[in-house]
C-alpha cells in the first residue's frame, strides 16, 4: 500500500497564508489554473472561508471528489478483520450535486462549533471532525461528516453518513474504465465494462460485440486469466442491428456509471464455479 500523502505542517501554513493573501481572489468563487497542483486553491467558502484545495489522492478536493462523487468509477481497497483485501464502498453524494459547488456548500453548512467532535474522530491529532445536517433538495435533511486539518480551515475530506446513493452489488471486484474499439477486419464493434481486482487486473468483463457480417449484437460475460486475457466466454443473448451501427461516446458513460446488478450477479455466479475451471 502507498504511503498516505497529507499536507505537512509547512503546506499547510503556505496555503493559509495563500488564502489570507489572495482572499479576495478565491472567496465564493471557483478558480481554474492550468498550473495547479496539491497545494492550489480552488475555493474559499462564503460563510466560514473554508479552504478547498486542489489537493490528491490522499487529501483534498481530488480525494473527496474521486472517493464520494457519485460519478466517480475509482475503486479503492483495504483489509478485512482477517487482513485480506476487499473492495471497499465508500459512501457517495447525491447523483445532481455538483462537486465544485454543492460540496462546498455542504462543508460550510456543518462547520460549527456545535458540530465539533459530535462523531467519532479516528485521528484527532491530525483533524478536526465536524458532523451535521444539510438538505440538498426537497427538504431531505441528511447527515455529513467534515474533516479539516487540525486548528485549520483546510479541509481534508467530506462525506455523506449513509451509503443511500451508493449502486447495489455485491460483487468483490472494482468496475474499472468503459471502453469500445472497432476492429476491421474481421468486423466488429465492441463496447468493454471490465471488473478488475485488486492489482487492477482484469478479472471479468462484460463485452456488447456488433458483428457488422452478421449484423447481430452478443451480449457476452468473459472470464479472465490471472494476467487479464479473456479466457472463458459466456454468451448470454443476441440482438439484430441495421447498418453499421456503432457505440457512442454516449452508451459508454451510460453503462460506465449505469447499474448492472443483474450481469454482476451473473459474474458472481460464475465466480464461485471456480472450481470447474480449475
């Protein structure tokens, strides 16, 4: 596992004396840099000048964006009681909350004195913990959990209590990058959903082939080696097209973030007929 990558004390007075400098600049507004990195700022919140930082994997807006944004198709894992690793499903925001906007918003909300320390707060010698309410439409109030920097404004990360927005699956692998490519010959359109394991090998896909000679489509469940060919195929249904049909950039976001229980309760199915394949 990587060494966790945090603001050290120093970054961290450098980017409040960015802020004090330049408040004016960043205050209720969002600024784009082309030569941004972790320590750039991106906002500061109206009400409490909470400090938004470009920040990484580890901390920061990329953090909280690529681990609780609802479109966000990163997976992350950690160890189970037994040390094993599993993947982890971390709680997500509501699918229309914009991430530059309402995210902030929700962090402003929460911070409060009265809010301090009300939850469990695994590291209090690095952050602060804030926990509160925030209705983001129709009057649903929901619960947030808010980490900055110790005695600082820099927020680390934020995330929502529950797990409501998250997909429903109990597969154990992480769906990775939906893809398609065109091969001609022999001539074909494929559109790719792969399911990687914890090395980010690909250990199952999902594969919607257009066979333009037949002009049928296959909807096909691939087992993968342990070096990530495809090894097994499982055809499960086909369809007739017209034409040179071919997939859009926009079946390809449709099927990166839609919910495939069904196909991945298929895959579970297959997975746990390992030792046919053995």
């Amino acid at each position: 596992m990587n060494m966790e990558r945090l603001f050290t004390i120093k970054e961290q007075q450098e980017i409040i004396e960015e802020a004090k400098k330049n408040i004016d600049l960043y205050l209720d507004t969002h600024v784009i840099s082309g030569n941004s990195n972790k320590k750039t700022i991106i906002t500061i919140s109206k009400n409490n000048q909470l400090i938004v930082t470009q920040g990484n994997e580890d901390t920061g807006f990329t953090h909280l964006n690529n681990r609780h944004g609802f479109f966000s198709y990163k997976n992350y894992w950690i160890k189970n009681e037994m040390q094993v690793l599993r993947l982890d499903k971390p709680s997500k925001f509501h699918p229309n909350m914009m991430p530059a906007i309402d995210f902030v918003k929700v962090a402003d909300a929460i911070f409060d004195v009265e809010n301090k320390n009300k939850t469990k707060n695994n590291r209090p010698d690095v952050f602060d913990k804030y926990t509160g309410e925030y209705s983001f439409i129709d009057g649903n109030v929901e619960k947030y959990h808010l980490l900055t920097y110790k005695n600082t404004k820099i927020i680390h990360s934020l995330f929502p209590d529950k797990k409501k927005y998250n997909r429903k699956t109990k597969i154990q692998y992480g769906k990775g990058i939906v893809s398609c490519k065109t091969k001609l010959p022999p001539g074909y359109n494929d559109l790719l959903i792969p399911y990687e394991n914890k090395d980010g090998i690909i250990a199952f896909s999902i594969l919607l082939r257009k066979y333009y000679q037949e002009k049928v489509e296959r909807l096909i469940i691939q087992k993968h080696d342990i070096e990530g060919n495809p090894q097994i195929l499982f055809v499960l249904g086909e369809r007739t097209f017209n034409d040179y049909e071919r997939f859009t950039h926009e079946d390809m976001i449709f099927f990166q973030h839609e919910d495939l229980k069904n196909l991945e309760d298929i895959i579970i199915q297959i997975d746990n007929m390992h030792w046919i394949f053995s």
